[in-house]
C-alpha cells in the first residue's frame, strides 16, 4: 500500500513558542477565553508578556494557534498509528479515535473558539481559517488515496472532508454537555462501514483496518 505524504505533520515550533501555546491552552480552558488573559499565559509559561506581544497581536491570535497545535497533535498521531498508512487507515484511525483517545483538553479549548466564534466576527474568520487549514491536510491524504486506487474517485473530496469534521465538531459539543459516548466496540463497526463505502467499487474489502467491515 502506498504511504501518505510526509507533509502533513505537525508545525514545528522553537521551545519558548511551543511552551507558550501549551500554557495558553492550558490557561484558556481552565478560565475560558474571556477571563483569560495574557498576564496569566506569561506567569504559567515563566515569561513576561513581552514574549507573548513579539509573536501575537494578541490572545485571540495566540488562542488559534495554540487551538490548531492541539488538533495537529491529534491529526499527527493518527498518521503515526501506521507504519505505512494509506487513506482509508487514516480515515478509521480518526473516525475510531473520536470515541478510543477523547482529548477532553482539545474538546475544552474548541467549545471554547466556537462560543468565541458566535460573537466575535474577526476571530470567526481566524477560526474558519485554521479549520480550511486542517481540512486541506486531511484532503491532501483523501486526493492521494485516489490516485492510490484506495478511494472511489466518484466521491467529492470536499464532500468526505467535510462529514469528517462535522462528526469530530459534534463529539466536542457531545463533550461540552457530557453526553455518554458510544461503545468502542459498536463505533468501530459504525466507522468501518463508513470507511468501507468509500472504497472503490472494485475494491470490496480492504486488508488493514478496514478489516471485517460489515
């Protein structure tokens, strides 16, 4: 099976950078976007302001970046989870992550950019920015598990693309009201079959996680 290209991994950051975005999701979940405040990033990350005011205009900057480190960690992993993933592994490795590898800060942090999002027009289209960004990395695996023959090419990227992220935006609402999760076990058949009807019609299994998709 052919592998997925290498460059969609996550952003590098020099150490301060890295520490700050840590300690900036770390402040905005714990008091959320409107009390938190800059001062306190500083104070978590051992560092004046100054540090913060020469990389970002401000904390809504600063909130999106640490928001998209986030879910670039988890978009990483999942292309780490196989030593040579294709996009249908992909696809189920994320699909099955939703309800296995919950990442209840990222959820915090994501609830917390949509409310934000509502009310504040200018960071909205920061936020629909980040997510243009992230949906091209996952149509990137898509487009190239079609040339692969792993994808039914009659099927619209944009389109797979986008029920993805309504099913990963909708766990993060799940979160915020604590709804209970769906068994692992009846999830994955769920994602399965899902990843199974994308396959190309002359394809009618796959061999790797997609596996007994029934």
């Amino acid at each position: 099976m052919a592998a997925v290209s290498t460059n969609v991994v996550i952003s590098e950051h020099d150490d301060l950078t890295s520490r700050l975005l840590d300690a900036a999701a770390e402040v905005f979940i714990k008091r959320g976007i409107d009390k938190a405040g800059v001062a306190a990033v500083a104070r978590l990350a051992g560092v004046t302001t100054g540090a913060i005011y020469s990389r970002w205009p401000g904390k809504h900057e600063m909130m999106i970046d640490a928001l998209d480190r986030v879910m670039s960690r988890e978009f990483h992993d999942a292309l780490l989870s196989h030593p040579d993933p294709g996009a249908p592994d992909v696809l189920a490795s994320l699909g099955q992550d939703l309800v296995t590898s919950r990442n209840r800060s990222a959820d915090c942090l994501l609830a917390e950019a949509l409310t934000l999002a509502r009310r504040d027009a200018d960071f909205g289209l920061m936020l629909r920015r980040m997510f243009a960004e992230q949906e091209g990395r996952l149509a990137e695996i898509i487009d190239e598990g079609k040339a692969n023959g792993l994808i039914d090419v009659s099927l619209e990227t944009e389109s797979i693309v986008a029920l993805c992220h309504a099913i990963s935006v909708g766990f993060v609402m799940f979160g915020a009201i604590d709804r209970p999760m769906p068994s692992a076990d009846g999830w994955d058949r769920v994602i399965k079959r899902m990843v199974a009807a994308a396959l190309p019609a002359n394809q009618p299994s796959h061999n790797t996680q997609t596996t007994g998709a029934d």
